[in-house]
C-alpha cells in the first residue's frame, strides 16, 4: 500500500468514477427469443386500437395513455408493458423520451427487453425514432451505485432490442450515435454524484485527462503554479481557502479528414468553458446548512463541457473544439478571500469581492478570458450559477444567455432537438452598473434581485468583444431531487446533450460556420 496523508479516504475513494456502464441496445427486424418484457406504444385517444385487451380492461387496469404512464400485463412467459404516447396529434420526441423512460424503469427487473417503433408519425421518421428511443433508454437505466457496499443492489436491465421494420443499417448507426452521447451524460453524472471531498481538483483532472487521452484529445493540465504564471486571479482568489490546489484542464478536439469531408472551406473553432467548483461551501460568505447540502454539485457546467468534447471524436463532428474547465473548491480555509478583498484577472480588470458565494463568475471569467485568446467563432459556457436561476425557471430549466441572438437561437433550438429544456433571458446594459465597485474596477454581486442577469453580465465582461458568447445557468437542472423522464435522482448530466448536438449540427445551421447568419 502507498502512503496516504489522509488517514480516512472514506469508501472507495480510489474506484474508478465514470464507470457506470450504459444499456446495451440492439436493433433488430423482430424481438429475441430471450426477450421476457416486450413494450409496444399506445396513444390516448386510440384505447380502443390495443390488440387482445378492450379500452375498458385497459382503463380499469388504470391506464389512459398519458406521456410517461405504463401498464404491465401479464401474457404468458412474458410482460406486455403498454406505454403511453398521449394524444396522436400531440405526441413528439419529448413524449416518446418520456414514454421510454417510464418502460425501461417499468422493465428493470427483467435481463433482456424488446421495444417496437410507435406507429403513427411523431414528426420523426423511423431512424431518428431508433437513435431517440435507445438514448432515452439508457439514460433512463443510469443509477449510482459505486458508493454502495451491497454493490449493484438496484435490478437494472442489461439488454434491450428496438423492433423497427426501418432500415437496419441507418438505425443502427444512430443507435452508435445515441451511445456515444448517453455514455457522455452518464459519465458526467457519475462526476456529478461523487462527493466533494473524494472528487477535488485534482481527481477531477485526473478524471478528464484519463476521459480525453481515450478518445485522443489534446490535453494541457494547469496546475497551481501555471495557474499563477497564467496570472488567473479569479482561480487563484477562490482557491485561497482550500487545502487543495486547484486546476485547469484545457482539451482540444481536431475533426478527423473524414469528419471534415464534405465540408467546404475550414471547419470553426467553438470554445466551452465550464464551471468546476468540486464543493461549494460559500467561503467566508458561508451557506446555511441546507443550502449547502448537494453543493457537490458545483462541478456540473465542467463535467458536462468535459464529457460533450470527449464524445465529439465518436460522433464525428466536423468542428474544432476547446474546452477550459477552471476546477477548485470554494472554501474557508484560514487566508480564504475575505469580502471586500480585490484580485486582478487575466484580463487586466480588477475585482472588488462583496460575496465569496459568488464564486462561479470568478472562476469562469478567468477562463472566458483564455477562450476569447484561441479567437473562436463562439464560446459556449456552462455553469451551476445562481440559485436566482432557479427562482426565476425552477428546477427544471436551464437560462440562456447571450450576445449574440443568432447564436442563442442556436443554443435554444439544439436544446429543444436534445430534449433539455432552456429559456432564454436578458443581458440588460442598463443593469451593469449594479456592478460598479467604489474601490476596483468591478464588483462581484448586484442587488437583491436580477441575481441570474447580473451574473450573466459579470461575465460577459471577460469575452473579448466581437466574439458571440452563450451562458448556459444550469443551477437548476443541473441535479434533480426526483426521477424526472429521462433523469435520476441526482446529477442530470445536464448540457451534455446540448452540446453535442450543437455542435455536430454547427456547419448545417448557419453557412460555413457564421453565426451571424440566420440560424434556421
Ligand atoms: N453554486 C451556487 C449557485 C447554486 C445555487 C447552484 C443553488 C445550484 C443550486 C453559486 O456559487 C452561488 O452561491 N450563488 C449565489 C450568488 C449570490 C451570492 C449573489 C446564490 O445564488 O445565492
Ligand atoms: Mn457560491
Ligand atoms: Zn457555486
């Protein structure tokens, strides 16, 4: 056994986060032999349309069809498990998502079940259904339990087969697809859900950098001393109360020629920028007790900007990436930044700190300053932000910020093809003077109210102008206190699918890459 400082790792703190496997899904013309629970669609307003049972045994079985409702019947050896899609006119992609979801958990005590496509249209032809239903189904199947010690307690299913009479070919190359990307969101949750004292900078770090090197990113790490060289004085203000050094953890993704044929002229550059804060007590601005539970979570916006790059060389996206994921814990160790204290960043400006609560901003301008140096095309950050974010949109939805609306329509309308869901809010000018400190040549907080646009406005001052930038607050979805669809309990992975989706579709929204065009 090495040496270890600390005398009580707590359990399994060397166990290999991100190592919570996805379903494996097939696809298939029939369902297997070996399949015991086989799930089939049923639409609200077509009860009557369900083959062996009448509407009426269907309705006192206490099903009516709704998004996310199932009913198990037994038949033999096997379950039929029916699965409502609501009304056939109403019924999309995010009703499917959710009817999926709800199978897979209906399913979980079985090894090996068989879905077959809805009929009808749903908007989606019968391939994308294919990549859209095995998606929801591995996500639905996530559960945490490395951290268990009756280990894999939970049944989960381990095999699912989609029926389709589609082309097998195409629908299993967007079932490849829906791997790489449900892999990525799970090993973001998997990030999410590790506690803040076993997962800190450096583990962090660790974690991306063995992440990356698998799927042949460029990786830099800055660690403390860089850190310092680098002259980042929003990192190095926030990590002054912790007893672990903090890090940066850049990653560069470069399409391959096949990624890029096809497309005419040079691919864009698109910077992310994430969130890393491993555990955030508040600082000397300490969090209430209550608040601070689930502050493990702080770390979302990187996990999600970090696991979404490291999918690009699977989906074979034809844009170059970087990503900056500033990484500390938010701490009261005896020199912690004390209210009142003043930093200088990267970018020359100086820093007035009112609340060491608002923490985030300090760590993401110094990274938007080193994103707006590569000149991208665009900078897409992600953070846990403001509980403001949660007040204004509860806690199910992320708000978009922008200065540039043809790139926030972007962001908007990945997300909605993703299924996550984000509403766009203001960057209003005239509120930036809240900002205005006595003594520097900026404050970190505003007033009382506008907590989610003040922050927004804070960073978009470490963009470098000319450059359109998005601010994804995902303070809300970023973790769920109940199963929701798709998501657990817990780390949602949130952003992940945004990202890869906007970015695998960047050179089809707008030509060549110019976000200044019309987005749609
Ligand atoms: N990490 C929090 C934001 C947060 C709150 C995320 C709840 C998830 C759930 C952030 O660092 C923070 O503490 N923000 C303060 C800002 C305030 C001091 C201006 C907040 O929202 O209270
Ligand atoms: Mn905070
Ligand atoms: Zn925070």
């Amino acid at each position: 056994m090495t040496t270890n400082s600390n005398p009580n790792p707590g359990p399994k703190e060397e166990s290999p986060a991100g190592a919570t496997p996805v379903l494996s899904v097939k696809v298939s013309a029939s369902a297997p032999a070996g399949a015991t629970a086989v799930g089939e669609f049923a639409y609200s307003d077509r009860l009557g349309a369900i083959e062996g049972v009448t509407k009426a045994a269907v309705q006192r079985g206490g099903f009516e069809g709704k998004p996310g409702s199932v009913l198990v019947i037994a038949d033999g050896d096997r379950v039929r498990v029916l699965c409502g899609l609501g009304a056939e006119a109403d019924a999309g992609a995010p009703e499917l998502r959710k009817a999926v979801a709800a199978f897979t958990r209906a399913v979980s005590r079985h090894r090996k079940a068989a879905i077959s496509l809805p009929e009808g249209v749903l908007g989606l032809g019968q391939v994308p259904m294919a990549g859209v239903m095995a998606e929801a189904a591995m996500l639905a199947n996530y559960s945490f339990v490395q951290l268990r010690s009756d280990g894999d307690a939970a049944p989960r299913l381990n095999g699912l087969t989609i029926v389709t009479d589609g082309d097998l070919r195409a629908s299993r190359v967007e079932v490849t697809r829906a791997t790489a990307v449900a892999e990525a969101v799970c090993f973001a949750r998997d990030m999410v859900n590790a506690p803040g004292g076993s997962l800190t900078p450096e583990r962090f770090a660790e974690h991306a950098v063995e992440r990356a090197s698998g799927a042949g990113l460029s990786v830099e790490v800055l660690d403390a001393d860089a850190i310092a060289e680098a002259r980042l004085g929003g990192i190095l203000a926030v990590n002054k109360g912790s007893s672990h050094p903090p890090r940066l953890v850049k990653l560069t993704y470069e399409p391959s020629p096949e990624a890029l044929a096809g497309l005419e002229g040079p691919p864009a550059t698109v910077a992310l920028v994430g969130k890393g804060i491993t555990f955030d007590s508040g600082g000397l601005s300490i969090k209430p007790a209550d608040s601070m539970v689930g502050m493990k979570m702080d770390m979302g916006g990187a996990a999600a900007v970090i696991a979404a790059i490291c999918a690009l060389p699977a989906l074979g996206v034809p844009v170059r990436v970087v990503s900056f994921t500033p990484m500390t814990d938010n701490m009261t160790g005896p020199d912690a930044q004390r209210p009142g204290d003043v930093y200088t960043a990267r970018n020359g400006t100086t820093v007035e700190v009112i609340n060491t609560d608002a923490e985030g901003r300090l760590i993401l301008g110094e990274a938007l300053v080193l994103a707006s140096e590569v000149e991208p095309d665009a900078i897409v950050d992600v953070a846990t932000l403001t509980g403001a974010c949660m007040v204004a949109l509860g806690e199910r939805i992320a708000g978009l910020m922008s200065n540039d609306d043809a790139l926030c329509e972007r962001v908007r309308h990945a997300a909605q093809e993703a299924g996550e869901r984000v509403w766009p809010l203001p960057l209003p000018e005239d509120y930036a003077s809240q900002l205005d400190s006595d003594v520097a040549d900026v404050k970190n907080i505003g007033t009382r109210y506008g907590g989610t646009l003040t922050a927004g406005l804070f960073l978009k001052r470490f963009v470098a102008s000319g450059i359109p930038w998005a601010h994804l607050d995902i303070a809300g979805p970023g973790m769920g206190n109940e199963v929701d669809g798709v998501n657990p309990k817990g780390g949602t992975g949130f952003g992940v699918r945004t990202l890869c989706r906007l970015l695998a579709d960047w050179h089809d929204a707008g030509a060549g890459g110019d976000v200044s065009a019309d987005a749609d």
